[in-house]
C-alpha cells in the first residue's frame, strides 16, 4: 500500500515538471525580405547580425520556397498549410476563408492545444503601407489577441515626404505598389516595426508563465522601404554595385516570365537604382535591429531554452537581378525564403540543411514539435493540410528528403485571359511551365547556373531532366 501511495505521489509531483517542458512558440515574419540581404545567407554587403545569429542557433534552410510569390496568397497557405489551389487565393484582395471557410490556421492548432495565441503586425495580407493600423485581411479565428500597431513612417507618408518612383499614383498605393524610400528622422521604436517589437516583447512579459504562440510580423524591408537615416547611413551608395543583368536578356523570354516587370522600375538611373538598393538594405537592417530586441527579450525572460522560434519572409524579391524588382516571378530571387527554425532541443542545431522544403511544412512541423494534432481529413469539413513536418530535417539537416518545392503565380489582366505559370524545384534543378507550357517551358541547371541565365528546357542533353520534372507538376 505504501509504495502505491508513493507511485501516486511520485506521479502528482511529475504532472507540473511535464507541464513545463511543454515548448512555446514565437513566429516572426518579415515583408517582401530576400535571401541575398542577409549576412547568414551570403551576403557579403548586407549586415543581419540577429538573424545571423539565430541561424547559428538553429537549422537554416539553404533551400526554402514560397508557394505564391505575392503577399495575401503566401501568407494565407503557410498559415494555414494549404496550397493556394486549394486555398483559391491568388491576388491581394480575397480573405481565404471566403473558399475555405472549416480551414484550421496554424494559430486555430495552438489554441485547440490550449496555448495563448496572439499576434502584433502583419501575419495575414496588410496592404502596405495604406492598412498600417488596422486588421487588414486579418482571421479571427486566429487569435485571442491582435495588436495593430501605427507608427511615424505613416505619418511621414501622410505629410509625402516619402520618394516614390510613382508620384502621379493614388493614395498609398503609389508607395506600396512601387519603389518608394525614405531616409526617416526618429528613433527606431518611433517606428511601426519598432512598436511591433515592443508590443511583442509586452506580450512575452505578460504570458511567459503559460504556453503561448506569438507571432510578430515585422513590415519591412517592403516597400516603401523607411528607416532611421542611420540605417541608411551604413551603406552609401558609392560603394553599392548593381546586379549585372545581360544585353537583351528578357527578349530570351518565355514572355511570362519577365511578367511582373514594371514601366517605371525599366526606366531607372543607376543612380536611382542605387538609392533604392541602399534603403532596402537599410530597412533590412532596421528590421533586424528589432528582431534582435524581441529576442533578447525571450533571453532575459528566462524563456529562451522554452520558445521555439521561427523566422521566415512571406516571399522572396528581386533588387535588378534579371531587370527586375520586387515579386510576382518564378525566378528563384522571387521565391526563395529565408527559414530559420531554433528549437533548443534540436539535434540538428546550428547546421544548414541543403533539402527542398516549402512553407507550407510549418504548421505540420510546429503542430508535431509542441505534440499537437493537425487535421488529417478524418474529418470531412476540415481540409487535410498538404505540408509535410520537418522534424525530420531538424534532427539530421542532411536526412534524406526527396520532396520537391512548388511555386505558383498567376499572369492575365482585365484584357487578357489568366493563366497560371507552375515550377517545381529539386536541389539541383528548376521547371517552369507557363499555361501548360503554352505559352513556354524554362529549365536552369544550378550546378552550372545559378544566375539562371540559360534556359535548358529545349536542350536534347537535358531530355531525361525535363521528362522527369514535368512529373513532379501538379496533376490538372
């Protein structure tokens, strides 16, 4: 009877030391941010200490993709796990549940889990920087708390005294919709991104004695791109160089490829496009500034051998490379991420992993690390996510790992009708088919060019490769 009484004991005493093992979750995402500015990604110009250093914490995805390299359709798949043909979102205007109304978001998992779920900033579409300060596209269902925060970059915008290479534009649609910048006066926490770090450091504060699953979405580097001057300061544009793009190297085509060019982006002076280079760059490293804060916080909270974290861009960006700037391609600039996972007990801390990973696997991967369950389809008004976990990958980064990365984006106008481009990437290789291969077919060998400035897809030395990635498509 007495070592019964003392296995009870022993259990009741057990429960609260379980309960704390449970992992919290901080999930950070940045705005239209590219691989090519960050320092723990390659950059020899761009400085990204805080990221840098939480990729030295964590697993870096060498090979992480969008599944739409557009805001609202972005954000809506990787927050819920679907792929944007079956979200149907494909442009900035239609809030996902209009299609998918039972969808379970990846917030909706951590809080069936029991955990505090909030968010500050943008996580679902904002048109930037016209629905600063409100919900924008936002879900409900998501959260239990949202923080908007406003800062004087809106105020700067309201006075026009932010650059833009579309002044005869409408309202902030002239900023958000093109190249805009301006070198700010303040500090950083007068700032919307600086706010957002210190709503998300409150929030920390006030819930770091439960589960919790913040998520703090930063507004920068995206257009338009505004930062205190210091930032600007770091990089003076004598000392920028442009990406070298070749001579009529658009007339190559397929057309739709070079779709998302813009008539004002193609008439820029270098000078212009220098400027524009060094604000992205010092938007970057504002935003990174606020990172830092927000994770020093999780330190000094004593929380940071308990929060997972994450940190991913809703999309990659173009800064000239191909002649093109910002999104809206299937080029790799445009749908290549940055992805960093650092959870701390992680056996794979601290390594890069080469595999082909999509966005999409992030709410199969934080739902398994935290031992949540995720909707299988079992039940017939909830879709089946279609990411895969990637726990596998943050244990052995070098596991083997066979699943490709698909991209999608949609070309068409009012005048033309729409279609949709497909590309499938692998390690080594990228195919794209535009219309069905219709209206063409692109293929790029990134052992030998990782530029992509030689399409392969019609060369009889690359059949076999061609015939094998077209299976990789999605099946119509």
């Amino acid at each position: 009877m007495s070592r019964l009484l003392a296995l009870v004991a022993l259990a009741f005493f057990a429960a609260p030391s379980l309960a704390a093992e449970t992992m919290n979750v901080l999930f950070i995402v940045s705005d239209d941010l590219t691989n090519n500015t960050l320092g723990c990604y390659g950059s020899k110009v761009a400085k990204s200490p805080n990221i840098d250093k939480l990729a030295m914490k964590g697993v870096k995805f060498d090979r992480a993709y969008c599944q739409f390299p557009l805001c609202n359709p972005s954000r809506a798949s990787f927050l819920t796990g679907l792929r944007p043909d079956n979200t149907k979102v494909y442009e900035n205007a239609t809030q996902f549940r209009k299609n998918v109304p039972d969808a379970q978001s990846m917030p909706q998992t951590f809080q069936k889990g029991g955990y505090f779920v909030a968010r500050v900033g943008k996580l679902y579409h904002y048109g930037v920087p016209g629905q600063i300060g409100t919900d924008g596209l936002d879900d409900k269902p998501s959260w239990m708390k949202v923080i908007n925060p406003r800062g004087r970059d809106k105020d700067d915008e309201e006075k026009d005294l932010i650059f833009t290479l579309n002044p005869k534009g409408k309202g902030s649609g002239r900023f958000g919709g093109t190249l805009s910048w301006l070198a700010a006066d303040g500090t950083d926490t007068e700032q919307t991104d600086g706010k957002s770090a210190d709503a998300t450091i409150k929030l920390l504060e006030e819930n770091k004695d439960k589960p919790f699953f913040i998520a703090c979405g930063f507004y920068r580097p995206h257009t338009p791109y505004v930062a205190p001057k210091k930032y600007f300061d770091m990089y003076p544009t004598d000392k920028i160089e442009l990406p070298k793009v070749p001579d009529k190297h658009r007339d190559a085509g397929p057309a739709p490829a070079f779709g998302s060019a813009k008539a004002e982006q193609d008439k820029m002076t270098d000078a212009q496009r220098k400027q524009a280079l060094q604000a992205y760059y010092a938007s970057t490293t504002f935003m990174d500034a606020q990172v830092g804060r927000v994770l020093d916080a999780l330190d000094k909270l004593k929380l940071a051998d308990k929060t997972i974290v994450v940190f991913i861009s809703d999309h990659g960006y173009h800064l000239g490379e191909h002649g093109l700037w910002q999104k809206m391609s299937l080029f790799e600039n445009s749908t290549r991420v940055p992805l960093l996972i650092y959870d701390p007990r992680g056996k794979g801390n601290g390594k890069a992993c080469g595999r082909t990973v999509e966005l999409i696997d992030l709410h199969p991967t934080l739902a398994d690390l935290a031992g949540l369950p995720i909707p299988t389809g079992n039940d017939a008004k909830v879709p089946k996510l279609d990411g895969k976990s990637l726990k596998t990958l943050l244990d052995d980064p070098s596991a083997k790992w066979d699943k490709p990365a698909i991209t999608q984006v949609r070309r068409g106008s009012a005048k033309k009708p729409s279609f949709m481009g497909y590309s499938v990437r692998n390690e080594r290789y990228r195919y794209t088919s535009w219309d069905e291969g219709k209206q063409g077919v692109q293929l790029f060998d990134y052992e030998k060019d990782p530029s992509e400035l030689k399409n392969l897809a019609t060369d009889p030395k690359y059949a076999d490769v061609v015939k094998q990635m077209k299976t990789l498509l999605p099946k119509k």
